[in-house]
C-alpha cells in the first residue's frame, strides 16, 4: 500500500529525514519509535504534505500513486490521514462544521453525492459512540480551549468520520487518562481493516498493547536503524536507546 | 454541462459576479449640478415647495463645505460635475403591484438572485427595490398595511405621508453634518421610507436592494426608518453595482428615530464593485448612517458586512439619548487587492446607564488598507455609561495593512469604558490542517474567516447570515497560496 523509497527531506536546509526506507501492506500496523527530535513527526508530515518540508531525494508510492506529486488535500482525498501530535485550533468554526466541509470534499473527490444533513448527523452519532466523544464538544470551536486529551480523543473522531485508508497516529497516546486510551484504542482497532493500514508513533509500549503492532521501527538521526516485531517495544521499554544509539554511532559512516 | 464549461462559467464568476449593465431607456438629467439641476430633479419628481426649498438650502451649505480629507482612504478627487445626478428607469405609469413591473427590471433582480416572486413566496420578506434612484416595486404593502406600518418609497412618502416626513428628515442627520450628507440632502433621488406605529412588533424582514445601473450616475439615497414607542422592526440593505471602468459615486444617508422601549435592527450586506485587480474602477461609497434612541430603553442595533466598493468610508452611529438605551455596532469589513476601507462607528452617550457595544472585525488581503475609527462620546449627565469595544483584524498576506484608531471622549467619570483589539494572521498551520482533512485551500480560508467573523455574522437574519457567508469567500478568492 505504501512503499518510502530512500526519503530525505530537509527543512530550511537542514536535513532531518536522511534514506527512509519503509514498506507497508494492506492490513498491517508500523509503529514508529524513537527518541525526541529523531525526525517522526517530521516523516508524518512529509507524507501529509506538509509544505515546509523539502523532499530532496526518494520517492513514495501510496496506492500505485506517486504520493509525494500530490498536494495535501488531495493525499487526505487518497485516504492518507494524519492525526497531529498538536491539533490546531480554529476559533469559531465547530468540529461538526469543518467535518462537513471536509467530508463533502472528499466524498466529491472520490465521485460520491456530498451527505444531506440528516445523514450525516446519523453518521456522527455512529462515530460519536465509536470514541464515546460528547456532543457538546463537538460544536464548540474546534480544539479551541479542548484539553490535551480531548484534542487527541477529537483527532481520532475525525478519522473515524473520514474513514482513511492509511492513518498515521502522532503521539495520539499522550494527553490520554487510562480510561480514554483504552476507549481511543478500541475505537482505532474498530477502524481497522485488511484493506488499511496504520503507523503508530509512540514513545510508549503501554499504547502497544492495545494496538498490536506487526512491526516496530525505531527511528534515530531521521534513519530508521532498527526494525522488528512487537517484541523489540518491550526491549526499548526495559533498555532505553542508548543501546541502539551505540551501536548506530559507532558504525556511522556520517 | 460538460465539465469544461463548468470550468469556464466558475472562472469568469470568480470575476464580479454582477458586473454587468442591462440597457434600457432612462429619463436622466443633464450632467453636472447647479441649482436648476435641482429643481429639475424636484420637478421631476413632483414634490412640493418644502422640500425643493429644503433641497436648495442644503446646496448652498454643500457649495460652502470642504471636501472631507481626514480619513485614512488615498484616491483622486472625483470631478462631481462630471456625474449625473438623477436616472430613473423610462416607464409608462407607475406599477400598482408586482405583476405590473417591467419584466425587463424582474429579470435584472433574478439575475442578481432576488427574484421577487419567489421573496415574496417563500420567505415573507417585503422588497423595496430601488434601482438607480427611483424605488420600482414594492411588495407585501397590504399585509404591512393591516398592522398601520407603512413602507414605500422615500418619493412616495413625500406625497402620501408628508407631516412625517417633515417631521423626521434631517432630524437625525442634519444637512450640515458633513459634505457628503449635505450633497444627498440636495440632490437625493429616492430610496425608502418605513414607520412602525406605537406597539407594533413588524412580522416580517423589510429589505431593500440597491443596485447602480446607468454610467456615471452618483446614487444619492435617502433611506428613513421611524420607529415608534414600544414597537420593532429588523430592516436588511443589500448593495450590487455592475462592473464600470468609472468610479461611481454612493452617497446615501440613512437616518432611523426610535422611541421609547423601540427596538431597530439594521442589516447591510454590501457588495459593490471593488475596483479590478490592479485598482481600476469601482464604487466610491460614502455613506452617512445614523440613528438616535430617542426614549428610554430604546435600542438600536447596526450590522455590516462590507466586501465591495473601491472606497468604504462609513461609520454608522448611534445617539444614546434615552435612559438606559442600547446601541450596537457589528461589522465585518474586508478589503482584497486594492480597496480602501476607513470604517467604525460613533457611540454617543448622552442619557443616564446608556450602553453601547462595538464588535469590529477587519479582515484585509491583497495590497488593501483596512481602518477601525471608532468614537466613544460620553457627555457630561450620561451617568452610568458602559461601552465595550472589540476590534479585531486578521491580515492575510504582508501586503495589506490594518489599522485601528479608536477615540474616546469622556466628561462623566462614572463611565466604564473597555477597549479590546487583536491582530491576527491566518497561519499556515491552520490551513494544512484544514488541507490535511480534505479541504482545498479556498474553502479553508473561507471556513477559517467566517469562523473568524461568526459573532458578527450570527447577528444577521439567517438567509442573510448565507449570502454573507459566500460574499466573504468570494472577496476572498485566490488571496492565499
Ligand atoms: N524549522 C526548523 N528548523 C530547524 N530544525 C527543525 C525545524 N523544525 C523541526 N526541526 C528539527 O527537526 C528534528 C525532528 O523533529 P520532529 O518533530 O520530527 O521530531 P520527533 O521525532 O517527532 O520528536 P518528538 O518525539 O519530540 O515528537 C528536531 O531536531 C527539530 O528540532
Ligand atoms: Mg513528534
């Protein structure tokens, strides 16, 4: 489903993501780990397209599609959606109304009639009890004054609404009590298909247990350095990086 | 229609969407002003002694006032000899009811998107159309009528109603307030007329539709709203001009008297040609707007939502002089490529425990100049007074500017003023936000911007709140990314 080929990206010329290389299948679940500053949430936002960021080498393919030629509305039309590590505000504008407006959009991207009002109302009350989110949340300005944890549980409310195909969750984890991570978790293993796929990125093995991944990378320097199974979470958990930052260091040929 | 078509008609609606000028005859008056032009106008219009006087007394003062230079607005003087001050549309008599209007003038209004039938069907909203200068159509009247409110043209008031007339012009604003109301007291053309009697609670929206047609015409209107003690009445103005290469001169005055526990609303969605993008043509609009709460408890409220004209330069006021009335100014005003906006508003307190609320919202793009000039007055026996203030402004792009000046003029010191004012950009972040949901860059701008003025447009009569809606978006177009 998603193929990164050798991936730099830099910002303002520094390079941050130096050759990613990553290989996703429908159905399967990456989570992507790391120390602080490693280049995560810079690779979330290079596949969102975010404009700040300069590819300067490599290639990714979404779907048989050359991603990175897409602009950033139309990748989230694709089915690309990224739940941001820190939601924005826009003050005056509700959650229900700017959900209408993007869900129409991506329904008339994709050939599909935009929803009257009644159907879509149903669908939100669907999606609602999916995160157990409050209405009265929902027509309050978007993540204006929202506390960490509601920010994080309104992201995953808004991919639940969007239904992606691939989604890419930024820390959605921290912000959340106990209870609202379970809750979170659950909503985002209902989501799930074999016909899409997640990239969990997380400091946390707790997360982990809830949404089992296939696959754990650890990304250090904006290099992905090592990969494995879940098993390789509970490592990190028990060991730390230094371990991995070692043994990168060592052999570093930059 | 196949899609390329689509495609075209989408690009060229992205120009003015109104811009365009039907020909049919007119009864005009000769170019130029002196005081023959004006009694020509009064001939014209059949009025009687007093008000050709009156037009005449407010000449001479015109002739003696200054051009105004003070606001914050650059254009080069307009040469109002070269301007006609009177064009009425040629018709053979006068239309009792709808049925009876030119259908070439019904057309001109569905192309505008105001088809009177379907007004007057589905939302029982009475329409006084005025199309350059003289008000064409008017609806409703009957149903009005059984409740003793009387709605017509200004010229039609002045035959019919003239002790009210007499009793109210100018009495709001005096032909000596500035020049451009002394030029409209001169050389006013039509406009409307609307007294709520005591106690009476208007059962509908009464909305007029201005429209500029003929080249070289100034507008002059004169827009009069009495309301009585302890009645209400919500009135929405709606401005389009078609596309000139000539700057058009507007110059209305709007007075409104309410009494004692009366309520007035007044809307204004206003959308006159901006001017193209590098700045050429367009309406010049000088506009005096003011209403007095004349009893106690009465109230007056004004919203705006100004996206055209070439020059705004406008500021609706309010006369606090009852005990305990209310006066409040909402406005969204912005400005894209090479506009020109000085607007705000004028709150005087003059009675005891008067309040007055300002919401202003600038939003500026392009290489436009966008200016707040609000004045809070507070005169020596408004004991009690309160006034709070909120000017916003959002700029969009580092080409534009906003600028906000408020004054306060306090002789009570029992008055609790409060003055608060943002300055904001839309951030790139919020945009890839919105993007990274599926909304293209325009919509989001348009999301992020009516979020940005939502308290002002929440105070609009709901199908207005939508016109205004999409007004902001297309002012707006292609000024981000
Ligand atoms: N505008 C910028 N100029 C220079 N460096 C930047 C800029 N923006 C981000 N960076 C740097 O890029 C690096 C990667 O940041 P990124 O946000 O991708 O890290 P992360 O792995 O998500 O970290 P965290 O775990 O703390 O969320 C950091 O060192 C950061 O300081
Ligand atoms: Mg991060």
């Amino acid at each position: 489903m998603l193929s990164i080929k050798n991936l730099h990206a830099s910002i303002e010329g520094t390079p941050i993501l130096r050759g990613i290389n990553l290989e996703i299948k429908a159905g399967e679940v990456h989570a992507i780990m790391g120390p602080n500053g490693s280049g995560k949430s810079t690779l979330a936002s290079v596949l969102a397209g975010r404009e700040e960021y300069e590819v300067t080498e490599g290639e990714v393919v979404f779907q048989g599609k050359e991603l990175l030629e897409l602009s950033p509305e139309d990748r989230a039309r694709e089915g690309v959606f990224l739940a941001f590590q820190y939601p924005i505000e826009i003050p005056g504008v509700s959650t229900t109304n700017f959900l209408r407006t993007a869900l129409n959009q991506v329904r008339e991207y994709r050939g599909l009639e935009p929803l009257d009002a009644v159907k879509f109302l149903s669908l939100m009350k669907e999606k609602m009890a999916l995160v157990e989110i409050d209405q009265k949340l929902l027509s309050r300005s978007l993540n204006e004054g929202f506390s960490g944890g509601e920010k994080k549980r309104n992201e995953i409310f808004q991919m639940a609404m969007l239904e992606p195909v691939l989604s890419i969750l930024d820390e959605t984890d921290s912000g959340l009590d106990i209870d609202a991570l379970r809750i979170v978790s659950n909503g985002v293993n209902k989501l799930k298909s074999e016909k899409t796929a997640t990239i969990v990125v997380t400091h946390y093995q707790r997360l982990l247990e809830y949404i089992v991944p296939d696959f754990v990378h650890v990304l250090y320097k904006g290099r992905i350095v090592k990969s494995g199974t879940k098993e390789l979470a509970l490592e990190l958990e028990e060991k730390g990086y230094d371990w991995i930052k070692e043994e990168v260091d060592s052999t570093a040929t930059v | 229609m196949s899609k390329d078509n689509q495609i075209l008609e989408d690009l060229n609606s992205k120009e003015y969407e109104h811009g365009w000028s039907v020909d049919f005859e007119t009864d005009e008056a000769p170019l130029g002003l002196n005081e023959d032009i004006i009694r020509w106008i009064s001939t014209k219009k059949e009025e009687p002694t007093w008000l050709l006087a009156w037009r005449l007394k407010a000449f001479k003062i015109w002739q003696a006032m200054p051009e105004p230079e003070w606001a914050n607005v650059h254009y080069a003087k307009m040469d109002l000899q070269a301007l006609r001050y009177y064009s009425a549309p040629k018709q053979s008599k006068k239309p009792k009811n709808i049925n009876e209007v030119d259908p070439e003038l019904i057309a001109i209004y569905e192309r505008l998107g105001i088809s009177l039938n379907e007004q007057k069907r589905l939302q029982g909203i009475a329409i006084d159309v005025v199309l350059d200068s003289v008000s064409v159509a008017t609806t409703f009247k009957e149903t009005l009528g059984k409740l003793g409110i009387l709605f017509c043209s200004f010229s039609e008031a002045v035959k019919e109603h003239p002790e009210l007339i007499q009793k109210y012009l100018g009495s709001v604003v005096p032909m000596t307030d500035n020049y451009y109301a002394a030029l409209n007291s001169a050389v006013f053309s039509d406009g409307s007329f609307c007294y709520i009697p005591k106690g009476v609670r208007c059962p509908m929206e009464l909305s007029t539709y201005f429209r500029i047609n003929a080249a070289n015409t100034g507008q002059f209107e004169r827009t009069l709203i009495v309301a009585d003690d302890s009645s209400y009445v919500s009135y929405l103005e709606g401005c389009t001009a078609p596309q000139r290469d000539e700057n058009q001169l507007h110059a209305a005055v709007v007075e409104i008297y309410a009494g004692a526990h009366a309520e007035v609303k007044y809307s204004t969605v206003q959308n006159w040609f901006p001017g193209d993008k590098d700045g050429k043509g367009g309406i010049f609009n000088f506009v005096t707007k003011r209403g007095i709460c004349a009893g106690d408890h009465s109230k007056i409220s004004w919203t705006q939502v100004e996206t055209g004209s070439a020059v705004t330069w406008k500021y609706p006021s309010c006369i606090l002089k009852g005990d305990y009335s209310i006066g409040e100014f909402y406005s969204v005003a912005v400005t894209n490529n090479y506009q020109q906006a000085d607007t705000g508003t004028k709150m005087i307190h003059i009675g005891k425990n008067t309040k007055s609320r300002i919401v202003s919202k600038g939003i500026s793009a392009g290489k436009s100049q966008n200016s707040y000039r609000g004045q809070v007055q507070v005169m020596k026996r408004a004991h009690n007074a309160r006034n709070f203030s909120q000017c916003d402004s959002l700029l969009m792009g580092d080409q534009c500017g906003a600028h906000t000046f408020p004054y306060l003029d306090i002789a009570n010191p029992s008055a609790k003023v409060e003055h608060e004012a943002t300055t904001s950009k839309i951030g790139e972040d919020q945009i890839f936000y919105c993007n990274q949901r599926g909304i293209a860059t325009e919509d989001a701008v348009a999301l992020i911007v009516n979020g940005y003025a939502k308290e002002v447009l929440n105070q609009l009569p709901m199908e207005f709140a939508v016109e205004a809606q999409k007004l902001l978006a297309l002012t707006l177009e292609g000024s981000v990314g």
